[in-house]
C-alpha cells in the first residue's frame, strides 16, 4: 500500500482584462498560451497535440455516448486550429480549453511531484503574462490570470486531479466507496469562496467554491450536471490494464499542505478500494445535498445522515477514512514509504487541528487561511458578506502575480506552510518528472525541437529528413520512457533520426 502512483493535475485558469468585461477570454487565453510557449528560450511552438487515441464519450459503465446527444464542450477529441495547443519540455500540455487557459501537468509519481509540477504551471502562467505586457509580440494589454474556479458570477472551470488505477477494479465499487470521501474531502481542500450558490447570489462564506457547481451524483459530463464521480474512460495508457479515474470535484490548491493531501489522501483511498480493503459503510444519504451544505458549515459543527440513518460529522467521516488507511497498511505488514508516510502525518495533524482549532489550520488549508484574512478586512471596516470588498479580496487572492495575488503575498511573508521550494518548482517550469513516460516527451522536445510536430500522454510523433512518413513512437505505458530507461539512449543521440533508429533497434 502506498501513496504512489501515476497521476497528475490539470488547472484551468481565470482570465480578464481590468477595465473591459467585453474581452473575449477565448483570444485572450490564446494570447496566454502563445506568449509562453512562442518565446525563442520555449522550444515548444511547434509541438502540437496528437489527438488520435482521444475518447472523450466512453463510459467507464460500459458504453459510449453518441456524437448527437454529447455537448460540445465533452468534444475534446477535435483538433480546432484556432485554438492555441503545445507541449512544454516539462512533460505537460499548456492549450486553450473552452474560454481559459489550461495547464495539464506531466504525469508523476508521488502527491508532493503533483505540487511541483502544478505549482510550476503557476510560474508559467505568471510569466505569459508578463511577456503578454513586455516582449514585442505581445498584445500591450493587461491581462490577468487567477487559479480559482469560478468568477463569482455563476462561471465555474476546473482543477482536475487523474488517478491510474487497475482496470480490473470493478467501477461500482469504485463509485461506492469513493462518493463519501469526496464529499467530506473539502473540509481539507477546499480553497473557500466568498458568495452562496452558482452566481454568489446569497451573501456568505463557503468552504469550496466548485461545490455548488455539481448537480449529480455519477455522470460522464464535466461542464453541465456535473458529477461528483466523473466517468469518462480515456486511460491514456494500455486500456487493457489501466483506467484513468478523471477527478472534476476538487478546487485550485494554493497551500502546499492542502494540495498533498488532496492527491495523497485520494490515492490511499483508491489503493484500499482497488483491494477491497474499505470496511466501513460511509455511503451518504443524498450525497449532492450533502456536498452543498457540508460547503457551507465553515464551523463544521453540523453533522450529516449517513445511509444508515447515522448521523456524523463530515471530519469524522475523514477519520474512518483515515483508520482504515492506517489499519489496511497494519494488515500488511508493512512500514510505510516516506511518500505515505508524510501523507498519513498530515491527515491526522489537520483534521485534529480541524477539530480542535479550526482557525490553527490556516498555514495548511486554503479555505481557512483565506477566511482569516477576510475576516480582519470584516472587522476593521465593519464589512457585511455582501461587501464589494471582500469579493474583490477573494478574487485577487488567486491572482497570479507575486505583487499583487494576496495569497502570493503573504506565502512570501511565510504565512503558509510550504513543503516545496522555489528552487523545486522552478527546475519543474522546465524539466520533466524522471519517472514517468513525461521524461521521454519533454526531452525529446527540448533536444529536438524542429523534429517533434505532435505529442500527447500516450505519443510522440516525429518528422526526420530520412524518411518520407512521419514516426509515431507509443507511449502507453507510464512507467516506461523513464530517465533511467531512455535518458543515456537520448542523450548520446546527435539527432531525432539517430535517437529514433536506436529506439527502434532497442524495442525490437
């Protein structure tokens, strides 16, 4: 049992411009993703994506909804070249999804590389914005970026976490056991939201803002009657063995405590359901209610009816969870890796904390820290929930800036506990995870730029002067195209067709 496996954080990121609500965010966002990625020190701009194994309307029930009935927007499968779409010599996918930019990190291997490498994605948005306003290409406007999830006006976009699991895990029992985990897991991650309800309408303070936002309780859509167990099956790997659990609940973590704990937690918890090692019945009666109103009990006083008719707290939901983490790692024997080790530490800590002294939890939980800094701005200016102020404050929270995103602010200032340095992250903006097929990707696009016209999780495609067919080099299996498999083989290469022959000679 361990925390450890593949996964990864897609963010979609806010966008406006200050002074003008008319913006179109779409030409906007791919402003963003070209100010970045066309840059000379980038070698990116011509690495698009390779779309050809995408399956956005499979069902991890057993079918596959027709083009006619699906939304647009679960359409991910076309390739639209007015949309701005690259891959990045870290491993990860910076494009244009609907009206935001998105950064899809590399795949990694433990929940504190998911931070760094979504915490890099943070550097590179911060920086495109900057070349957006400086470098000769840019558009001369000023144009902001937040990671949050919705604009207070009833627009919700995404942090989406992905898991692999073994297919073999039957998915009844992966939506069984993993409702109720989610629905509590917010009084952990959730990254607080100043307003009530889609469009903020009721004045209020809430423990997540992508909460109100879901409507059902499993369900293949990610952007209408959004589920709280996603069911998209598009594994991005051999599809014989792995599924890609595709998580759309979460909120944009900005404490590092939080964020681990959002990706280790959940993957102890799918370590136990893959084994069948859940034990207790959790299920949750009316598990969309619940979400909603567990959101909104900042106190965490209020206890929920389970389908038992039992009523507990949501933190005590999280410390069955917890126990049987701890019992299921006990019946095996076993010490537990340092990966989960600090993953356990950190659970017991914050929700003893939680339940102790909720407000101690602020160096380590986004919805609390942010709520003590709104609640000094209610007390010195006597200002009510309806107050422009503090939805001003809640929005520039997530600014991305370091000058101006309090959050930004007041981590330099040490306020929030961090577990991953600068130094960390900004090896990440460039470098790729040395443990996952993303080694293979983004070194092949970093040394061989003019070569690499497409690229996606399960594929690198090359076009080399000796052959006359562009060269689609697999990648479906996540644990291969390691540094250690491929690093020496790349790096005695002197170009793509060389690297390609050897490979090729390699695999047989």
């Amino acid at each position: 049992m361990s925390v450890r496996r593949v996964m990864g954080i897609e963010t979609e990121y806010g966008i406006s411009v200050p002074g003008d609500p008319m913006a179109n965010p779409m030409v906007l966002s791919g402003h963003v993703v070209h100010a970045y990625a066309s840059t000379q020190d980038v070698p990116a701009a011509r690495a698009g994506w390779d779309y050809a194994d995408e399956a956005p309307l499979r069902d991890a029930r057993g079918w596959e909804m027709s083009r006619g009935a699906a939304h647009p927007s679960q359409l991910t499968d076309i390739e639209d070249p007015t949309m701005a779409n690259v891959v990045l010599t870290n491993g990860a996918r910076l494009y244009v999804d609907h009206a935001h930019p998105e950064y899809s990190s590399p795949e990694v291997t433990t929940p504190r590389a998911a931070i760094t490498w979504d915490r890099a994605g943070e550097v590179i948005m911060r920086e495109a914005v900057e070349r957006i306003r400086t470098v000769p290409a840019g558009i001369g406007v000023p144009v902001n970026l937040y990671k949050n999830n919705t604009d207070g006006k009833g627009a919700s976009y995404g942090t989406h976490e992905n898991y692999l699991m073994r297919r073999s895990t039957p998915f009844q029992r992966i939506i069984r056991d993993l409702t109720p985990f989610f629905v509590v897991r917010q009084v952990i991650c959730g990254s607080g939201r100043v307003g009530l309800g889609v469009d903020s309408a009721t004045p209020g303070y809430q423990i997540a803002q992508r909460s109100d936002f879901f409507e059902a309780e499993v369900g293949l859509e990610t952007t209408l009657k959004r589920p709280i167990i996603n069911t998209r099956d598009e594994p991005h790997a051999v599809a014989d063995l792995y599924r890609r659990l595709h998580v759309i609940i979460g909120d944009a973590n900005h404490c590092d405590v939080a964020g681990l704990l959002k990706m280790g937690m959940t993957s102890l918890v799918l370590a136990m359901i893959e084994d069948d090692a859940v034990t207790a019945d959790l299920s949750i009666h009316a598990p969309v209610k619940t979400l909603h109103a567990i959101s909104r009990d900042t106190e965490l006083s209020e206890t929920i009816e389970l389908s038992t008719g039992k009523r507990v707290r949501p933190t005590e939901v999280l410390w069955a969870y917890f126990e049987m983490a701890q019992a299921y790692l006990a019946d095996r024997g076993g010490v537990p890796d340092e990966d989960t080790a600090e993953v356990l530490h950190w659970w017991e800590r914050v929700l003893t904390l939680l339940d102790t002294d909720r407000d101690s939890a602020a160096p380590y939980v986004d919805w609390v820290g942010k709520l003590a800094v709104l609640q000094r701005y209610r007390d010195r200016g006597a200002l009510s929930w309806e107050s422009p102020e503090l939805r001003a404050i809640d929005i520039q929270w997530s600014d991305v800036r370091l000058d101006k995103g309090l959050f930004n602010r007041m981590a330099m200032a040490g306020r929030f506990h961090e577990l991953i340095s600068a130094d960390a992250v900004r090896a990440a903006v460039t470098n790729p995870p040395e443990d996952t097929r993303a080694y293979f990707r983004g070194t092949c696009i970093a040394r061989f730029p003019d070569n690499v016209v497409a690229a996606s999780w399960d594929s690198v495609i090359f076009e080399v002067p000796e052959s006359r067919a562009l060269q689609r080099v697999p990648t479906l299996e996540p644990l291969r195209g390691t540094k250690a498999a491929v690093g020496d083989l790349l790096e005695e290469s002197a170009d793509a067709g060389a690297m390609l022959r050897r490979l090729s000679a390699t695999t047989g």
